[in-house]
C-alpha cells in the first residue's frame, strides 16, 4: 500500500514537474505584460519536435534539447518583438485571437513539415531502463524528469528572488510603469523573459514528449493544463506555478489510478470551484492581491 | 513605427446601423440564401452548415462583441445545445421543432446558471472558467458513453419529419429552410435587442462597467441576461447541427470550435449583426474549397487571417463592406454621410 501510494506520487510529481517546466515562462510573460498568451503551448510542441527530429536522425538527445530551446527561444523572440508587441496596448479579446491564430499556424506547419500523426520521441537508453529505488523498480525517465524539474525550480526561485535581474523581474511584474520610472528598461526585460520562457516550454516539450506526446494539435490540446497552471497559481508567481503544477499533477495521476472514469472532469470541476473561490489564484504576487 | 491602434475604431458602427440600414441591405443576405437554394443544388448540405455557424456566430456577437464577454467557452454551450438535441431524439420523441425547443431552454439554463457563477470575475480568470466549463462538459462527454456515445459520437438518431409533412432529405432541402427560418427568428430577435435601451446599457458595460455601475445598471444581471440570450441561441444553432446532420461528434464541445466561432465573428466584424453572416459563410465555403486542396492549408490560412485581422483590420471584413458601400454612395453623389 505504501509502495502504490509512493509510486502514485512519483508519477504526479513527474507529470507536475513537465507541467511546470513548460508553465513557468507563461506565468512571467503573463504576469509582467498582461498578455493572454495561448500560444505558449506552440513552442513548447516547437520545441518537442525539434528534439524529437534531431534524435530520429542520430543525434544526441541533449544536444537536441539545446537546439530546441534555442530554436524555440530565437521564434519567441521574434513573435515578441513582432506581433506581441502591439498587443500590449490592446484589450483581452485582441491577446486571445491573435495567439490563438498563432496556434492555428504552428498546428498547419507542424502538420505540413512532420504529418498529421503522433512524432515518436527517441530518449537514450540510460533514461529508458528501469532503476531500482529501494522499495521498487521505477523508470529512470521519471526521475530524470524530477531531478531537472527541481533543478529547474531551484534556479528559477534563486534567479527570481537574489539575483539583480530577479529583483528587476519582481518589479515589472508588480508595477511595470513604476519600474518604467525609475529607469528599468521594461522592453528589454519583456523580450528576455520571452525568450527564456518559450525556451523553458522547449525544454519542457522536449524531456515531457513521454508523458504529453507529440502530435500537431499539442498546442491547442494541452493549452487548458498549462493554462489551469498559471491562473490557479496565480498570474505572475513562480512559488504559485510551482505548487499548482505539482498539486494538478498529483490529483490528476492519483485520480487516473483510482476512479478513472470521472477523473478528467473531476479536475475541472475542482478548478472551477477553485477559481471561484479565489479568483486571483492560490498564491497571487502580493500587489496582484 | 507602427500604426497606432485606434481602439475605438469602429466607433462609427454603431450609430450608423441604427436606423440608416435600408430595407435593400436588409433584404441582400436573405435573398441569396433563397436564390442559393434554387440553384445550388449539391451544396445545400453546405449551406445549412453555413447558416448554422452565422447562428453560432451571431450568438458570440451578442456575448463577445456587444456586452465585452471575452469567453473562450462558447462551444460548451453550442455542444450542449447539440448533445440535448441529439439525446432528446433518441430518448423522447424525433419531433424536431420539440427538440429544438428543448435544446434552446436547456442550454439557456446551463448559460443562465454559469452564467451566474462567474459574470462576476472578470479577465484571465473568467476566461479560465470558460475554459474550465468547456473541458469538463468535453470530458464529461468523452467518457459518458452510455449517454453521448463517447468518442463515436452521438449516433441513432431518427428525425421526424418537420411539422409533420417535410422529411428530412438526403440532399438537405428540408434542413435548409428549416434553419433559415430558425435563423431568421433569431435575427429579428438580435436585432431587436441590440437596438433596445437593454442592448445599449449593455453595449455600454462593455465600453466601461464602472461608469454603467455609477448611473446605476444593475451591471451583473445585465451580464447575465445578455449571456442566457446568448446561450440560448448556441443551444439552437447545437440543436440545428444535430437535427441536420443527424449525428453529434465530441469536436462541437473542443476547444478548436470555439477558436473557429471567434474567427468567424472577427473575420466578419464584431457588433455587427451582419457581421456573422459574412464572416461564417466565407469561413464555411472557403474551406470547403481549400480543404479539397489541401486539408492543413485551411487552419495556416485561418491563423495567418487572424493575426492580421487583429493587427490590421480590427472592423473586421464588413468594414470594407461599408467602405465600398461609402464610396458608392459619394459615386452616385447622395454623398449625405461624409
């Protein structure tokens, strides 16, 4: 019983921590700019493919998630300079048509370039065997998936919270135009973070191709999960994400394993009474509250 | 370096659909739709689909671009208008102005109710309620398949013919000027609510709840009125879906539909009745014709238009409409308006 319940929680912790890897950089980007971006699940699938692509023909699988995140992040970039940029000024329906046909192109492409049907990712032998753990044998996958996750996490918090970037973060995040004031260029912090969060979703696109497979409708499929992540965490708090991944992976894996015929919905319905309840998020930044 | 966005640009719509919209251009669309089902005779099936999407459209309209409801959740309600249809024929009777009548009450009570819940969170939060009703009902219609037949689809259902006389062809004759009439009901009854003082106090929650809340609009309700009217004209263009085509598949209650439904309507022009008309009979046809060149090309052209509507076009097409129709009228020197 114990050892079910650790392997549950294993499970849904890996699931969260690819969930979070990929939420992460639409959290910042929606927190600092106020953009509905729906098309952040674009470059993680970009990002996905990319690797997946790379390792087909023979490459490494790491060195192939260095070139998703680059490839990623350099189209991050540029869709941030181009199209997002006039968006800012724009209402909330403007954010959400134009990301959405951000979406729609990305689905086209993809489909165009890698055919309509799932892309197999191919992750090297090390992470395909199984490890023993002490009460039982578990993928190596999942732990690896853990271990960057909170790699990741670890970083991300001391980034955000000690270095000077983060506290320049922290600021545009709560006031952008009082930042703006007192001379932070906000522009710049608007296209780096950008880029390091479509890079992040990259990443997660890449290493969570095992458990969220690869397919042209990615982007549009699993924007809801990512999306759920955000707001129920709190738009522009990373701590927020980070306990809204895991706590979203963890039920929706333990409710796949008990009562899988009424899990899908379940969640939602918890989301829904959950957003509710607090609509600003569970752990909203302090001047968003 | 860019244009600057005007973000009131169509500023001038409004007023100018008020009473200056002659009974010529009211009668245009009408007409071709009766013309086209005189001479279109293999694309009638086509057709119904495309006045059942103006349907959808019209309803977005209503909720989206006249009250400001920015929702991504509207095809809950055009799914569940389908699935009620769908059940009621197979469950009760095959009577489908019943079925109809059904669906629409049953989807302006899950709008009404919803509708309640969360008209009083505003932004990324409400737009993730809608998103969380839309995925739960997908969901709940994923794994139900005793009741909605799962990722088949809705099937087995038997349609009686239309007040007893018109059988439901196969080549859609029925369906055609059943929908149309139902879509002209419900255009006269939009029509009428935008052009009230109830669709004016909304129009104006739109452009600012605050000030509406100052001179004392019960803001809420409005919101919620506006919604169940909007709900309900989605159950009816659900209802048509599955009346017409006799099947209900999971793809009326994704995500994907509702993106489709909000290009149809900013292709076309939002708070524009006759907007939806033109944006979802273009979106219809359009695709039908690209589809059978190339299925995939559809959805880059579908985003690659968005993108530029939002930046560039924000009146949507019918704004070209009324500037062609502008310099028709200085061409013939009435010339009252400029």
């Amino acid at each position: 019983m114990l050892s079910y319940t650790l392997t549950v929680l294993l499970d849904g912790i890996s699931y969260g921590m690819i969930l979070f890897i990929i939420s992460v950089g639409l959290t910042v980007t929606m927190g600092l700019m106020r953009v509905v971006n729906l098309a952040h699940g674009s470059f993680a699938m970009i990002g996905g493919y990319v690797t997946a692509y790379l390792t087909q023909n023979g490459y490494n699988f790491y060195l192939g998630i260095v070139a998703a995140m680059i490839v990623s992040g350099i189209l991050g970039g540029l869709c941030e300079m181009t199209i997002y940029r006039p968006l800012y000024r724009k209402g909330e329906l403007a954010q959400v048509l134009l990301t959405i046909g951000v979406v729609f192109v990305s689905i086209a492409l993809i489909t165009a370039v890698f055919g309509a049907f799932p892309y197999p990712m191919i992750f090297p032998d090390h992470l395909n065997q199984l490890v023993d753990i002490g009460f039982r044998t578990y993928p190596a996958y999942r732990l690896f998936v853990i271990v960057v996750g909170a790699i990741i996490a670890g970083s991300l918090w001391y980034l955000v919270e000690y270095s000077l970037f983060g506290a320049k973060l922290r600021a545009a995040v709560d006031n952008s135009n009082m930042a703006r004031a007192v001379g932070l260029n906000v522009n710049f912090l608007f296209t780096a973070t950008f880029v390091a969060g479509s890079a992040l979703a990259a990443l997660g696109g890449a290493i969570g191709a095992g458990m969220l497979s690869l397919e042209p409708t990615y982007a549009l499929k699993h924007i809801v999960l990512f999306l759920v992540v955000v707001i129920v965490g709190g738009e522009g708090s990373f701590k927020g994400s980070f306990v809204a991944a895991l706590a979203l992976g963890i039920i929706d894996t333990a409710g796949k394993y008990l009562i899988p015929e009424i899990a899908t919905y379940l969640l939602y319905i918890a989301v829904f009474i959950l957003l509710l309840w607090r609509p600003q998020g569970l752990l909203p930044p302090r001047s968003a509250a | 370096m860019m244009n600057d966005p005007k973000n009131t640009a169509p500023a001038a719509g409004p007023q100018m659909l008020g009473g200056k919209f002659s009974l010529t251009w009211h009668l245009l669309p009408w007409v071709l739709a009766i013309i086209f089902y005189f001479t279109a005779e293999g694309y009638l099936s086509l057709g119904t689909q495309a006045i059942i999407w103006v349907l959808f459209t019209m309803s977005l309209d209503l909720a989206l671009g006249y009250a400001g409801i920015v929702t991504l959740g509207h095809a809950a309600l055009f799914g569940f208008g389908a699935y009620c249809a769908g059940i009621f024929s197979i469950h009760v009777t095959g009577d489908p102005l019943t079925g109809l009548l059904v669906a629409t009450v049953l989807t302006a009570a899950l709008g009404f109710v919803t509708g309640i819940l969360i008209l009083h969170t505003t932004g990324v939060t409400f737009l993730m309620l809608t998103l969380a009703i839309l995925s739960m009902l997908f969901e709940f219609a994923n794994s139900a398949k005793w009741l909605t037949g799962g990722d088949d689809g809705l099937q087995g259902m038997s349609i009686d013919p239309l007040l007893g006389v018109f059988e439901f062809d196969f080549f859609g004759h029925t369906a055609y000027l059943y929908s149309l009439a139902i879509l002209f009901i419900w255009f006269v009854i939009a029509w009428q609510i935008v052009h009230s003082p109830f669709g004016k106090s909304v129009d104006g929650i739109r452009q600012s709840p605050k000030r509406m809340r100052a001179i004392g609009t019960p803001v809420w309700w409005r919101l919620v009125a506006i919604y169940t009217i909007s709900s309900a004209m989605a159950g009816s263009a659900g209802g048509l879906l599955a009346h017409s085509t006799q099947f209900v598949g999971l793809s009326a209650l994704s995500l994907f539909t509702s993106g489709i439904v909000a290009v149809m309507l900013i292709l076309g022009g939002t708070k524009r009745i006759y907007g939806a008309f033109i944006g979802a009979v273009i979106y219809v046809f359009v695709q039908d014709y690209t589809a059978k060149l190339n299925p995939h090309l559809w959805e880059f052209i579908i985003g690659g238009l968005l993108i530029a509507v939002v930046l560039f076009l924000e009146g949507g097409l019918i704004s070209l409409v009324d500037k062609a129709r502008d310099g028709l009228a200085r061409l013939v020197g009435k010339g009252e308006r400029s």
